[in-house]
C-alpha cells in the first residue's frame, strides 16, 4: 500500500514538473482572442474581473507578510472590488510595497505563467495557481471570497487533472493571457475613478500621502508594469506562431 502510494506521488510529482508539448499556433491564437475578448467585452468583463481581484488582493498579502506586517485577512466583493488589512507601522518602505503590489501583481503573475510556458510547463502553471490559490483561501474572511477561491480554485484542479494535455494548454494559455490583458485594464479604470472624484482612497492616492508623489506617477508607474508585461508576456506565448 505505501508502495502505491509513492507511486501515486511520483506519478503527480512528473505530472505537474514534466515538460508537455508546445501547443499548435491556432491554439495559441484562439487562447489570446478569448482572453482579449472577456477582458475587453464590458459584461463578460464584469464576470470575471473577480480573477484579477483575486491575484490584485493576494499581491497585496504577500507583500505585507515578506515585509514583517501582520496580515489580518482578505475579503472579496460581489462587486468586484476587494480589501486585505493588515497590520503595522502606517508608512515606511513595508507599507508602501504593499500598497504598491495590488496592480501590479496580476500582470506579473501573467509574465511568470508565459515564462513557464514558454519552456513548455504546462501543468506546473496549473499546479503553482492551485498552490497560491490554497494560501489565499486560508486568508479569506468573507463567505462570497470562500466560494471565489473555492470555485476558481476547483476549475484549475478538474483541467489539470482530468483534462488532456490539448485541454491544459489551451486553459493555461488562456489564463496567461488573461493576467497580462486584465492587468493593464485596471490601471485605466483607476484613472478613470481618479478623474471622476471615485476613488479617493485607491492604492495610487494611498501610495501618494505615503511617499508624497503625486498620484498620478503612481497610477503611470502601475501602467509601466503592466504594459511592459503584457509586451513581454506576447512575445513568449507568441513564440510558437512566429516559429510557424
């Protein structure tokens, strides 16, 4: 019995670190329009925005914890928006870190997933979303955030072990895709509150009371990290239709 089970591990341990097969190039194209077109298409966006929040709100938690503040907890909206409170001094480098990750991790995370689709590490895209999804869960704090987390975290668990490896690339590329497109919309929008008087409290005006730079250097400095992303992000999940 403990023989299979070490079988079973060894057989889950060369799933998630094997390397698959580049999918074909119409995959990767068809991966890129769906995500461009839930990112860009107001309704569908108003559906699934609630992804980028869940990345937005657990960069926010992981900078606090790396910086030696105490994280409270994490609450996701039906609204799409999101907080994480934590605890500790109320300026200085840690505080700004992690008032600085929120949009700039789902572009981020989009980079890192390319980067490791690149080299053909399908699975283990699958795998290490799962692993950071479970930290999160552990965070939340309200029932609607529960079952965001559980829900998206039990699509990745059903692609990735029950899915082919055609099926595992197209989601993986997708996801991909997705970070690097809904981490740049954000940015936009948040300018678009500030110009409108709506967002008084939002990262980039908290970031600004902190440091004293302007807001708006803020806001442009998160566009820098996501379109640079993004730009970076094509070029590795387009490598196979340039190779075409």
């Amino acid at each position: 019995m403990l023989a299979s089970q070490a079988e079973n591990l060894s057989d889950v341990w060369h799933r998630v670190t094997g390397v698959q097969n580049q999918p074909p190039p119409w995959l990767v194209a068809a991966t890129a329009a769906a995500a461009l077109l839930l990112v860009l298409y107001p309704l569908a966006w108003r559906l699934s925005r609630n992804a980028v929040t869940i990345a937005h709100e657990g960069g926010h938690a992981l900078a606090a914890l790396v910086t030696g503040r105490k994280l409270t907890g994490i609450r996701l909206h039906s609204d799409t928006s999101g907080v994480t409170v934590s605890r500790g001094r109320p300026s200085g480098p840690g505080m700004v870190l992690t008032a600085f990750a929120g949009y700039t991790t789902p572009p981020l995370l989009g980079l890192a997933a390319a980067a490791l689709l690149g080299v053909g590490r399908l699975t283990a895209v699958l795998w290490i979303s799962l692993a950071l999804l479970a930290a999160i869960l552990l965070l939340i704090r309200n029932a609607f955030g529960v079952v965001s987390v559980v829900v998206t975290g039990g699509v990745i668990f059903a692609v990735s072990w029950y899915g082919s490896e055609q099926v595992q690339a197209a989601f993986a590329y997708f996801a991909a895709w997705f970070l690097l497109a809904g981490g740049v919309r954000p940015v936009f929008e948040l300018q678009r509150l500030r110009w409108q008087g709506r967002a008084p409290q939002s990262d980039a005006d908290q970031l600004s009371r902190l440091t004293g730079v302007p807001a708006i250097l803020w806001v442009g400095l998160f566009g820098v990290v996501a379109l640079g992303s993004f730009a970076a992000g094509c070029y590795l999940l387009a490598a196979p239709l340039l190779k075409a």
